[in-house]
C-alpha cells in the first residue's frame, strides 16, 4: 500500500516564504506583525531619535583611546588611529545628550496628568545615538522600542530595548514607516548617510503635508549640521524657500530640545 502524501501547507512552506515570488507576503508580515505587537502593548504615541550608530558613550571612547596609547607603535596608521580615537570623544557628547534627553522625556511622560497620551521613546535599535536613546528611556524607568534592520555586517538589538518591544526588519522602507508613523516628536542627532535619508524624507513629507499630524522635529547639534548642511544656499539658489527653515528647530543642548518638545506636545496633546 503506497504511503499517503501529505503536502505542506503554503503559510508554513519556508521555502516558499522566502522566496522571490513571496516577497510581497513579507513585506505584508512587517507591516502587521509590528501592529499587532504595538496594539497589544498600548503604543500609540513616541519620541523617535535619529543619529549614528558610530558614536560611542564618553566611557566607551575614552576606554578605546587609553588602550591605543598604551600600545608602543609609531607607525602612521596607529597614529591615524588615535586621532579617530580622539575624535571620538569629541562626538561621544552626542551619545551622552541623547542619552540624558530620552531619560528627561521619558520622566516627563510618566509623570504627565494634563496630556491624554504616553509618548514613549523609540530608536533604529542599533548601536551609537539609537542606544543612547534606549539606554535613557530605561534609566527613566520607562518602556522603548528598538526597530532593529538586518544588516550584512551583523548590526544587533541593543540590550536597552524592551524585548517584547524589540523588532528585526529587512525592508528599510517598512522600518522608516514604523519610526514614523506614531512620531510625535522627532530628534535628529549628528549621523551618516542613514540618517540624512531619514532627516531629508521626513521634512519632506512634513513640507508637501504627506504628514499632516502635528510634530515637532529637532536637529540637534547646529555647527555640525551647519557644516554638513549650507541651507543658505538651497535658499540663495531658490531650490527651498526661507519659511521652509521653520519645519524644524536646531537645538544645541538638553535642556532646550527638552523644553521645545515638552512645550510643544503640551500645546497639542493636553486634554480637553
């Protein structure tokens, strides 16, 4: 007697489900699943922070460049090295801001009896400011999320993140529309090319009104902005216009984006 076949059903066929033809059913699964995960853990509302994953604490970087000096070696590399190491320091107080900002807002939003939300924090889930900002949030005895994207070089989870709020996208798109899509408030910190196209995409939406709730974006850190950035002369050339500066606030302390951003939430979110 032949024995009786039994076929796998499509939703549980992995091979099926990673291949080409159902891309479209794991693009769907990172827009639902992150939904349900949200529903069920009351999120509606957040504080996201953009900025590099490169950027070490001031301990981290200034562990790094001690352990440099002590090694005995004058080729130009090392040398190289130990300017990077120094550099890093000097970047290491964005590390330490976004860290100390997340905490104070997340304080704040625990604290809060006039505004009929809970903002709570959220990052890339990454290394560098996305850490910072999880590592904050904890210290101010409050939730994050983490929306981690899969990376050939193996970028992980940081261990700030609230595991039941911990996500790992592949689609950066899908990723982008979860950081944004809840945003309340957004704060941008010195960063690479990831953070540029996160920036830039957000004031996009926000200036054709693709956005139309109401948010506040800071970019934190005006002189290094300022460098990477000549906004005078998108003006100049007329390829922006000068009321388009007022998308955004630039903020060069804790205190100031705190304010800004309390202020503002206070002034759209209070209860009725």
């Amino acid at each position: 007697m032949k024995k009786k076949l039994k076929a796998i059903k499509a939703y549980k066929d992995l091979a099926f489900l990673t291949s080409h033809e159902a891309r479209e059913i794991r693009v769907l699964s990172e827009f639902i699943q992150p939904e349900k995960v949200f529903r069920e853990n009351n999120v509606t509302d957040t504080f996201v922070f953009f900025g590099s994953a490169r950027i070490k604490s001031e301990q981290e970087a200034k562990k790094n460049l001690s352990d440099l000096k002590k090694i005995k070696n004058e080729s130009k590399s090392h040398q190289t090295e130990i300017k990077e190491a120094e550099k890093a320091i000097e970047l290491s107080r964005y590390y330490e801001d976004a860290r100390e900002l997340a905490k104070k807002l997340t304080i704040w939003s625990n604290s809060q009896k006039t505004i009929d939300r809970n903002f709570i924090v959220a990052s890339g889930g990454g290394p560098g400011i996305m850490e910072a900002a999880n590592r904050g949030a904890k210290e101010g005895k409050g939730k994050s999320i983490g929306m981690n994207i899969s990376l050939p070089f193996e970028q992980y989870v940081n261990n700030w993140v609230d595991p039941n709020l911990a996500f790992e996208f592949h689609y950066f798109f899908i990723r982008k529309f979860w950081l944004v899509y809840m945003a309340k408030a957004l704060i941008v910190f010195p960063g690479g090319f990831g953070t540029l196209d996160e920036l830039f995409e957000v004031i996009t939406l926000v200036q054709t009104r693709k956005i139309k709730k109401d948010i506040k974006i800071i970019v934190y850190g005006s002189d290094f902005w300022k460098n990477v950035l000549n906004f005078d002369t998108l003006i100049q050339a007329g390829t922006i216009k000068k009321s388009d500066m007022k998308l955004f606030d630039f903020c060069d302390n804790v205190d100031d984006a705190f304010q800004r951003v309390t202020s503002f939430l206070e002034s759209k979110y209070r209860k009725k």
